[in-house]
C-alpha cells in the first residue's frame, strides 16, 4: 500500500475514485432514491455517516482481528453501525426515513461500505481511515444530489421539494419552484431517467478528466521544452 | 493438528466477542430511541387524523382507543386492521382505519379513511401505494385534490349505486390515462362505509371481532 496523504484520500474518495461516478458501487440506492436532491441528500448523509463509524471502528479493531475472520467481523460492524444510524433516523427523522424506507437498511449491501473496509480501514490508521470514510460518502453523496437535482428539476421543476423532512418546518421556504404549472416529465422519475441521468454525469466527469489531463500534458511538455533550451544536454526521458 | 484447532477456536472467540459487543451497542440505541420513535409515529398519526377529524372535536388518546379487527373481503387484506375511535367525553365521534385498496393498477393501495359516528366520511387520504408517477398518483393529496371529494360523501349520498367512477355510471371522477386507480380507492372506500354501518356497534365496542 502506498503512502497516501490527506489530501490524496479526499480526492480519491469525492472525485478520482467516486463511488457511484466512477466504482459504479451502490448502484441500487443511487439509482433509486435520487429522484429529488432531498432523498438524495438524505441517503448521501446515511451513508457517509455509515461509512465513517464503520471506517473508524474496523481501523481500531485492527490489533483484534485476525485476517481469517476479518470478512465476517466486518459485516458485524457494518451491521451495528447501519442499524444504529436507522434506530436514530427513525427516531429523529421519522418523515425522512418513511420516504427512503427499505434504502436506510439496505446500506448495509453497499459494496463501498465492505469495500472501504476492506481495502482502506484495515490497513491504515484512525485518523485516515476517518478521512477516507468521510471523503467516500461525501463522493456517493454528490453524485446522489448531482443526480437527484438533475432529475428533480426536469421531472418535477423544482428544486430542495420537500425540504421540511430533512431539516424541520423551516426546510419548507427552501423549496424552489423554478418553472410555474409545470406538468411535470415522467420519464425523469421514473427509473429510466436515472439510468439516463447518470450516464450523462459520468460522461461529463470523463470529459472533465480528460481536459485536465490534456492541460496537463501541455503544462509538463511547455516545462520541458523550456528545460530543454536552458540547459544543453537534454535529459533522458525514461 | 493442534495449531488449527487452536486458532479456528480463537477466531471463534474474536468473532463472539464482537458479535456480542456489537449485539450490545444495537440493544443501547434500541432501548434509548424507542420512546422517541413511539412517540414521533403518535405524532404522525394524531397529525394524520387530525387531517380528516378536527382535533377540538375529540378528546381522547386515538392512539390508545384502538380494536384490531379481520375482515378481508371488507377491507382489503387478511392481516388484522387497526381501528381508531375518536370520542368526546366518552361518546364516540368517528372512527379510523387503514384499509387497502386491493386491486389498484400495480398492487394494493393502503388508504386512511375517517368516518363520522353518523356515517358520513370525514374524509380519505392514500397512505400508500405504486401507482404509475403522473397518472394513478394524482390520488394523492399534494398532487391533486381529487381524495378530498370524498368529504361529506355517505353510503346514501350519493345512492349506492352512484359510488363510482363517472365511466362507470358513478360521479367520481377518474384521471386521463388512469381509471383502474381511482376506481379501486371508490370501491375500497363504499366497501369500508358498508362495513363501518353493518358492524357500527361491535366496532365502537371493545371487542376483537373476527
């Protein structure tokens, strides 16, 4: 395992390595509960909150656990931890866990949650294996908001819908309406529209990762031609 | 051979003794989000009921006033039904239920539906359904006010054989594109009214009925 830093583990987590972008990991629940930005942001939340109590307790446990049992240790703590987070969802957000229902239990089958255990957490320290936790939800959490926007606004023409079951009676004046008496387009509710919209949200990622890398390109070959002219011999490239 | 059983018998350890621990931590927020999930599903339902039936009109605890009664071919499903009273000082004013709408276009439709002690309906809400999004899903409340026609409605008002939908000879409206929906809540709704009447005295009385 290579030594990564902290700002490695976020960029890998919300961007390079995006769980739902570019892993395609949990692909059930972002496809299902993206349909407003505040299911989506409900979920998002749930998981990364998942992701760094299991993260957290599978990196302290280390010393504990032989490799052999590793696998099924970690199903117990994800476990815990995924119905401790519904316990309290429901308890504190009862409206909220009505409208994700099964999807709050079935974070458990998130294969990013065993899959950052495994791969991250049992290999790294407390404090990264935190970042990576918070980073790798943070990443599934923006490609459920980018999606669930997306598909609010052309299904439905609004924007934050239903706001109030996230954050209280003073979530209802977030509500957008950005197009008045709008009939509304099916196909961008329906599950269609998210398979839809979220191969447009990767081929747009891929667009932006290949333009930075070009602009990269150019930056290293512009620093290498000046290198080339300042100093007579030109150095090997390997 | 030693060596194995020794360290299949230690991963079996490390394995209860999380397993125990972990059981341990669910059993804690069990027991301390109980009461606050107990209590927010109250305040849903009083919030829900209070849809239908004012709350100054009742003044007992809906909640804990309940009878569990079975009547598949009345309400819909052959699980046990939750009936709510309301009453004033003792005298019953409306009930409560939660039956289903069996034969909605993909499933049952869980409704809520509120009858007054002199059989009118207070009202119908959709607690539940699957219906098609931007069709069968206008018999929800935020989307359409077509569940609130049911209000004031009665088995005599209109005449038993006006409860339905207007293409069938009824006078309730049905939905372009969407008829089999709104059809399945008319019916599901006349048949809770001729339960409600047929067994008013057993329902506002505290026996378990089969």
């Amino acid at each position: 395992m290579i030594e990564t830093g902290y700002q490695q583990i976020l960029k890998n987590g919300v961007w390079t390595q995006n769980t739902g972008l570019v892993a395609l990991l949990g692909l059930c629940p972002l496809l299902a509960t993206s349909n407003s930005v505040v299911n989506g942001l409900g979920l998002g939340l749930a998981t990364t909150l998942v992701l760094l109590m299991c993260n957290v307790a599978i990196s302290l446990i280390r010393p504990l656990v032989r490799p052999e049992v590793r696998i099924p240790v970690f199903v117990v703590v994800i476990a815990c931890a995924v119905t401790a987070v519904e316990l309290a969802m429901h308890a504190f957000l009862p409206g909220l866990y009505t409208v994700l229902g099964i999807f709050i239990p079935l974070i458990v089958t998130n294969c990013c949650v065993i899959g950052r255990a495994e791969a991250f957490a049992f290999k790294n320290g407390v404090a990264k294996s935190a970042v990576d936790g918070i980073a790798t939800g943070l990443g599934f959490l923006l490609a459920l908001v980018l999606l669930g926007a997306i598909r609010e606004v052309l299904g439905q023409g609004t924007l934050f819908g239903q706001a109030e079951l996230l954050f209280g009676e003073w979530g209802k004046s977030l509500t957008l309406h950005l197009i008045p008496d709008y009939r509304g387009f099916l196909l961008a509710i329906l599950p269609p529209g998210a398979f839809i919209g979220l191969g447009c949200l990767i081929a747009v990622k891929n667009v932006i990762d290949a333009r930075t890398q070009r602009s990269a390109r150019l930056v290293l070959s512009t620093w290498q031609q000046k290198f080339n002219e300042s100093s007579p011999p030109p150095p090997q490239s390997t | 051979m030693k060596t194995i059983l020794h360290s299949m018998g230690m991963a079996a350890l490390i394995l209860t003794g999380f397993s125990v621990v972990g059981a341990g931590l669910v059993a804690v927020t069990y027991t301390s989000t109980k009461d606050i999930i107990a209590e927010a599903q109250q305040a849903a339902l009083e919030a829900s009921l209070n849809q239908l039936v004012p709350a100054n009109r009742y003044n007992n605890r809906v909640a804990e006033d309940t009878i569990e009664v079975v009547a598949p071919e009345w309400l819909g499903t052959d699980q046990p039904v939750t009936i709510y009273r309301a009453r004033q000082n003792g005298q019953p004013v409306a009930l409560f239920a939660t039956p289903y709408a069996p034969d909605g276009y993909s499933g049952p439709i869980q409704l809520l539906i509120g009858v007054y002690v002199d059989g009118t309906l207070a009202g119908v809400r959709v607690l539940a359904h699957k219906e098609t999004p931007g069709l069968g899903d206008t018999i929800e409340e935020k989307r359409s006010p077509w569940i609130l026609a049911f209000a004031g409605k009665s088995l005599g008002n209109p005449p038993l054989d006006r409860w339905k939908v207007k293409k069938d000879g009824g006078i309730f409206d049905q939905f372009t594109g969407a008829t089999i929906t709104p059809r399945a809540v008319v019916k599901a709704t006349r048949k809770f009214l001729e339960y409600v009447q047929s067994h008013q005295e057993q329902l506002f009385a505290g026996d378990i009925l089969k």
